[in-house]
C-alpha cells in the first residue's frame, strides 16, 4: 500500500543518511522475517557494501536454508556469505538431553560461528582497504520498549535468540525496524517483494529444531522431525490456517517408542506430538480447535510418509500450565 510504501523509502533513506557514502556493513540472517526485512532495507540503500551472513546450523525446518541462501538472495540481491556450521552444532550437542543445556550450546555455536563468518568478511574488506563500520540488526519498536524482552519472550526460559548477534562497539548499530511493529515489517517485506514464506512465517524458535527433539539431538533425528513438520506445515498451509495459527510445532519424542501396525508387519517406531496454539503475544497461549479433517491428513500423511514415525498425538494443554514448546 501507499503508506507502507512510504515507510519503505523513509527506512531506506535513512539509512543511506546514516551509513553516508562508504564503509560496509555487516548483517546476520536467521531466516527469519525481521533479519530479512532490515537486511533488505540495507541492502536498498546501499547495495553491495552490505555484507549478510547466513549461519547454517542445521536446525531449521526443510526448506528454510534454500528460502535464505537461495530466494532471498534471488528476492533482494544480497551479497550472502553462507557459513556452514551444522557439523560443529552436531559435534556441540552430542549426548546433551537437557533442554537449557542445549540452549546454552546453541548460543554459543552460534556466537562462535558468526565471529568466524565475520572475521573472513572484515578480512575480504580489509584486503580491499575497506572498513565495516555498520553492524545490521532487525530490533523492532516492542523490543525497543521492553528493552531486551521482546515479544515472543518469555522469563522462564532462558532465551537465548540465535538472531541475535554479539556485542561489538567497533560497529555503530543500522536498526531500521526500530519503529515499526511486526505486521508493519511484514508488509514492508512483502513491499520490498521477499518470499512470502518468510515474510509470514510464524514465530520459531532461536534453537530451532534442536528444541523440538525430546532427547539428544542427531542428524538422523533432524530428518525425521523435518519431515513430519513439513508435511504438518503444509497441511495447514492447505486448509488455509497458517495465519490463524500463531504456531505449531511439531516435537518429536525420540527417545519414546510404540508399538504399531503397518501392512502384515509390527513396527516400533516414535510418537511425535502436534502442538497448535493461536496466541496474540506468545506470554499465553490457548490450544487451537483444528478440524477434524485437518488433523486426519496431518496424521495420515506423517504415518504414511514418515516410516520411524507410527503414532501422531495432539496436545490440548493451554499456557499456562503448558509452554508452547516441549523444552
Ligand atoms: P514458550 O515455549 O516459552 O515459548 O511458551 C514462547 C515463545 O518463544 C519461543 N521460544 C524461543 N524463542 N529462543 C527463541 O528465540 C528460545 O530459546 C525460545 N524458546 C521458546 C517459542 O517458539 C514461542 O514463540
């Protein structure tokens, strides 16, 4: 529209003020909608001294590393280093089955993997006698606000957002969405013609789906839950809910098994739980009255297409006393 249009230009141009006329500037993507929306409008005011980095930890959901590494990129232009870190994320999380301790693991791969990625680009800029001056970060106007917790928060959990960048006062901070609320950095993404499946794509977790395994995490796991979420997602896409439904993450319980029955054969293979919730800030959380038909082709398509998986249950816990994830 005409007024987010305006917003669009007004962010862009402000940032062409502020970084002025040389210099680079550095910004990390999570594949989420706020990195990309402020990398976007970076990108808009200056080009190719923006610098993007995409941390491939492994733990995002099927399709998502192509949306960044491949249509945003096709969408915006971007200059994108890509830093693939999944083997150091496995290697970090073997063994760990308790849920803070692999939060705790993910920040601190992350941190470590983002200072590499971005030491090869202040070198490469180095090399070319150029400085980054500018480090990018999608802080909204609620974060703003509440100074650090921002929505989609919580105080029980020690959050650590994989978004997030470390601290470096060598850099002046470029934080075009300072202003704006989510749906307005929605439509300013959609302005600025990023994939829509990242520009609506619900809240998801920093730790990714590394929260979403109850047990160690395992890159067969990973390809399991990967599966199963993205027949649920899809699903969902198709009965046109995806908006309606603030999350649903799909937790696999890999360290439980059932016993089923598929063909002439007994399988023993894993549970996993759907987990749908509408909320308006993610602080409370209500479980949604999906159809019936919607649950039936959620379960049918996992059991069916997903071989480990032989059981599909739903859960119908509130929050409180239930968070919206398992861990
Ligand atoms: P809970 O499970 O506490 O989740 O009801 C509330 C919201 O926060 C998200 N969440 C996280 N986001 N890092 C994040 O960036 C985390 O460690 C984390 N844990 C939960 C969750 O998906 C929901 O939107």
């Amino acid at each position: 529209t005409w007024t987010m249009l305006n917003i669009a230009e007004e962010q862009i141009e402000r940032v062409r003020e502020q970084i002025g006329d040389s210099g680079l500037a550095i910004c990390g993507l999570s594949g989420g909608v706020d990195s990309a929306v402020a990398a976007a409008i970076v990108q808009r005011a200056i080009g190719d001294r923006l610098h993007c980095v995409f941390v491939d930890h492994g733990l995002l959901r099927e399709g998502e590393a192509e949306q960044v590494e491949r249509d945003f990129v096709a969408a915006t232009g971007v200059n994108l280093h890509v830093y693939d870190a999944q083997e150091a994320f496995l290697t970090a999380l073997a063994g760990v089955t308790d849920p803070e301790e692999k939060r705790k693991i993910i920040g601190r791969e992350f941190i470590r993997a983002f200072e590499a990625a971005e030491a090869t680009v202040l070198g490469e800029a180095a090399e070319q006698g150029e400085k980054v001056g500018f480090l990018v970060q999608g802080t909204l106007y609620p974060d703003v606000v509440e100074s650090g917790g921002g929505a989609g928060t919580s105080n029980i959990k020690s959050h650590h957002n994989v978004g997030g960048l470390p601290e470096d006062l060598e850099f002046a901070l470029v934080e075009p969405l300072r202003t704006l609320f989510k749906d307005e950095v929605r439509l300013v993404g959609e302005q600025l013609g990023l994939p829509a499946e990242m520009v609506w794509r619900q809240p998801f977790p920093g730790p990714g789906l590394g929260i979403r395994i109850i047990g160690e995490v395992t890159a067969d796991r990973l390809d399991i839950l990967r599966r199963a979420d993205a027949i649920a997602r899809q699903e969902l896409t198709r009965a046109g809910l995806d908006r309606d439904i603030w999350q649903m993450p799909v937790v696999l319980l890999a360290d439980v098994r059932s016993v089923g029955v598929q063909g002439d054969g007994r399988t023993y293979g894993h549970p996993v739980v759907i987990r749908p919730v509408t909320s308006e800030d993610a602080m409370t959380a209500d479980w949604a009255r999906l159809p019936y038909e919607v649950m039936e082709r959620i379960s049918t398509r996992i059991t069916n297409e997903v071989e480990e998986i032989n059981r599909v249950t739903l859960d119908i816990t509130s929050k409180p006393p239930g968070t919206i994830e398992w861990e």
